[in-house]
C-alpha cells in the first residue's frame, strides 16, 4: 500500500499549507508548489529547503530571500479578515479561478506517434503504482529524448507540483516539452502546467469544461482520452501533426 502523509509547507518557520501526500520528492513538492502558488517565479528565490520529520507528518520548512519573503507576509497580511459571512475568503475563490500566463509563443509540436509515445511511457516508468496501483503519475516529454522527469504522488495535483520542482531543478525550460498525467484534466491542473510554461497537457482521462476554456485562454493544447493510438483533442490542434488522412477527416487548420 502506498503511504499517505500529512505533509505541512512552512515558509520562514510559518505554516502555509498542509497536504496529504506521498512522502518522497519532497524538495521538488517543496520547489514545485512554490512556483504554482505564485510564491515565486524562479528556483533562485529559494535559500534553503529541510524535510523535518516529526510523529505526526513532515514539515517541509522552505526559506526564502528577502524580497519574496517579505511579498509573502504582505500577501498573508491581505488575507485576513472577518469571518462567518457565508462566502469563507474571496481571495480563496479568486485564486481558484485565476488568469494564468499564456503559452502561445512556444513552438512545442508533436506528433500523433509522439501522444501515444508518451503516454506508453509513463505507463511504464511509474515504479511505486507497478506497485500499488493506487498512484498518479506525471511526466516532462520533450520530442526525440523521451520522458525526462517522471514523479508520483496518491494526488494528481501533488504528482504534478511535484513533477514542476523537478523540470524547474534540472534547469529546464517547460516550453520545450509537454506534460503527461493519468488522470482527468481538471482546471487545477491546467493553472500547473501553464505556470511551468509547457504549451501542452496530454492525459489518458478526460478534460473538464472549464479546463478547456481556461487552456484556450491560455493557448495550451489539451489532448484526453488517450488509449493506444487512439486519442481527443480539445484545444490548440495545430501543434499537433496529423497524417493527412486526419486532417482530412477532422477538418482541422
């Protein structure tokens, strides 16, 4: 069985958040929800990471220089307010449905080969749900090298973030390569990958209706249901290259 966790983010000894987590990966976790959060922009804005182990869960104690720091104690300082009005923290919803950056500028294309491709990959390359089978996988493709980040987490979101903390580390840019999950496509995780920067999300599930509105906003593509050769596309079809057949049959361009 997997193990779940609670697992609390704290910036400069204060409590963020908590989430439960698969506890491995936590410096990426660590690197990855920062960036998603809006708490940085860049990995060079953190100082210093400790996994603090305790009887209860794991403390991920993140500290950052002293500009973002002091935007983050600004930004708790704006959330509090009164309570018990019925509507618990307009800022709460307001991030819920955030703007997010656009991916239009990149040059990310794959082929119809490249979905499949990916998505047989990650598939294969998911050690802890050969397992289980009671994890979420997410995966960095980039064109002619293959998967080159793959995380787990029993979240789709924390596998996610995750995977975002380890793109980031290595150095990597996210418009050079598309990111790959098992699970639906939920507008949280479209925010994630076009944070990242990566112009295109391809799952085995389907994309909910706001997930596809928020990535034609945003000018990602969104590719669902893939099974085999056999796959949708939701958004953003012209980074795809199809056999002509299929444009053909699609009307597509």
């Amino acid at each position: 069985m997997p193990e779940e966790v609670p697992v609390a983010i704290s910036y400069s000894g204060t409590s963020h958040a908590v989430m439960m987590a698969t506890p491995g990966d936590l410096e990426d976790f660590a690197v990855g929800f920062s960036l998603t959060e809006g708490i940085i922009g860049r990995i060079g804005e953190i100082t210093s990471i400790d996994v603090v182990e305790t009887d209860l869960g794991i403390d991920v104690q993140i500290f950052l220089d002293d500009d973002v720091s002091k935007a983050l104690r600004a930004r708790r300082r704006s959330m509090i307010g009164p309570v018990g009005c019925g509507l618990c923290g307009i800022e709460s919803i307001e991030q819920a449905v955030r703007q997010v950056p656009d991916v239009f500028a990149s040059n990310l294309a794959l082929t119809g080969d490249d979905l499949s491709y990916a998505v047989s990959l990650l598939n294969c390359a998911q050690p802890l749900h050969r397992e289980t089978r009671a994890v979420h996988g997410a995966a960095f493709y980039v064109p002619g090298e293959g998967l080159v980040a793959i995380r787990e987490d029993v979240g789709r979101h924390n596998a996610l973030d995750k995977l975002c903390g380890a793109v980031m580390r290595t150095g990597r840019s996210g418009t050079r390569g598309a990111v790959v999950v098992t699970s639906r496509i939920s507008v949280e995780m479209v925010q994630k990958t076009a944070i990242l920067g990566s112009p295109m999300l391809i799952a085995i599930s389907a994309p909910t209706a706001l997930a596809i509105r928020t990535a034609e906003e945003a000018g990602m593509t969104l590719v669902g249901l893939v099974r085999g050769d056999d796959y949708e596309v939701f958004t953003g079809q012209d980074r795809i290259a199809f056999a002509p057949a299929m444009e053909q049959l699609f009307h597509f361009g």
